[in-house]
C-alpha cells in the first residue's frame, strides 16, 4: 500500500482499535485504580502497554526507526498525562458514573486520545512524504 491517504485511514483504524483493547479489555484494576497518582506504577504500565503496543503501526508508517520510536516516547508521555489529568478532574470533583461530568470526562479523555492518533500519523506521513 502506498497510497498516502489509505495508510493513514488504516494507520488510525489500527491505533484506534488498539486504543480499545488496552483501556477496555485488557485495563487491569492496578492500572486505572492508580492512574491519578502521580508517577505511580500502574499508570505507567498503562501508558507503556499503550505506546508499546503502536509501535507496528509507527514502524510500518514512519520512514526512520529512530522516528518511530521517537514517536513511541511522544506517545507514552501523552497518553499518561491525558489519563492522569482526567482522573484528577474525576477524583477532585468526586464524579461517580451516576453523575453526567464523569462521562464528559471519559468522553474528553477518549476524544484526546483520538485525536493524538490522527495528529501522529499525520505527522508520520506528512514525514514519509518529505
């Protein structure tokens, strides 16, 4: 495939469908029990599996490894922070899932996580292409 405008459909269909099965299949209980605090083991494992996870899409999509792993590292740092700053917003407001806040939250952070995945495979093709 080298249709620029097809690998980047697919690019985020994968990373989109990866994005589902580590926050909704495989999320342990160590993982979001802890992702508001800071620094703690199981927000970072959350975040590592996530960003481990999309390396085959950036190394099929990126034109360089060190890129792709440069990406991989971009990757874990956000999708940590946008986890850590939700659970801050949920754990200080005190939302439960019976209030609708909770699922703004839920749904900012999921929308974020999406739009991470569009701006990177945007910036690997746009990369590709140079």
């Amino acid at each position: 495939m080298t249709d620029p405008g097809k690998i980047a459909l697919v690019g985020v269909l994968i990373l989109l469908f990866k994005h589902f099965v580590f926050d909704f299949i495989l999320q342990t209980a160590f993982q979001y029990k802890n992702k508001g605090i800071y620094g703690h083991p199981g927000g970072i494992l959350h975040a590592s599996l996530h960003a481990l996870g999309s390396t085959p899409v950036f190394l099929w999509i990126a034109p360089t490894a060190a890129l792709a792993a440069a990406i991989v590292v971009g990757e874990f740092i956000v999708h940590y922070h946008v986890d850590w700053t939700k659970e801050q917003f949920v754990k200080r407001l005190r939302l439960t899932p019976e209030k609708a806040p909770f699922w703004w939250a839920l749904g900012v952070d999921q929308f974020l996580h999406g739009v991470t995945y569009l701006a990177i495979v945007a910036l690997l093709i746009g990369a590709k292409g140079a």
